[in-house]
C-alpha cells in the first residue's frame, strides 16, 4: 500500500500510480503546488534591494505586489502604514 501524497488515504502501489491515489489526486496537486516566480518579478525584486524606503511598511507594500498580487494592498500613506480613523 502506499499513502497518497495529496490527499493521505491509502492506495494499492501499482507502477502508474506511486505517488497519488488517483488521476484527479494527482491534478489537484499538481495546481496546488506554489507558482515560481518569474524572471521579472525576481528582477524586480532585486530593484527592491536597491532602493530606499521611507518605512518598512513602503517596503511590505511593494514586496506584497510583487509575490502576491492578489492579495489586498497594505495601505500606505505617505509612505507610513495608513492607520484608520476611528471617527
Ligand atoms: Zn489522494
């Protein structure tokens, strides 16, 4: 038996199948596994080292557009963290 290295369960080995239970195991953790990052973004990254920042949080700003745009921005004001208002 071999443990499916997606999902956990237990599998009959077989030499089509070694690693993932099945065919859809096999996919969905194939889509799951983290992108690389590209060329680009790896060059930009490196301009990050390069310049200077008002404020870590600037920084944190620029790093999250880069690895992970899809996340919501951190807000920055005038280069500090935008602190909301309570009023
Ligand atoms: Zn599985």
């Amino acid at each position: 038996m071999g443990i499916c290295l997606h999902c956990g369960s237990a599998f009959p080995r077989t030499r089509r199948t070694r690693k993932y239970c099945t065919n859809r195991c096999k996919t969905n953790a194939c889509l799951e596994r983290k992108p690389r990052l590209r060329a680009s973004e790896i060059e930009e990254l490196r301009e990050l080292l390069m310049r200077d920042f008002e404020s870590i949080d600037g920084l944190r700003e620029r790093l999250r557009a880069i690895i992970a745009p899809h996340l919501p921005p951190i807000p920055v004001d005038e280069g500090r963290a935008a602190i909301p208002r309570m009023d």
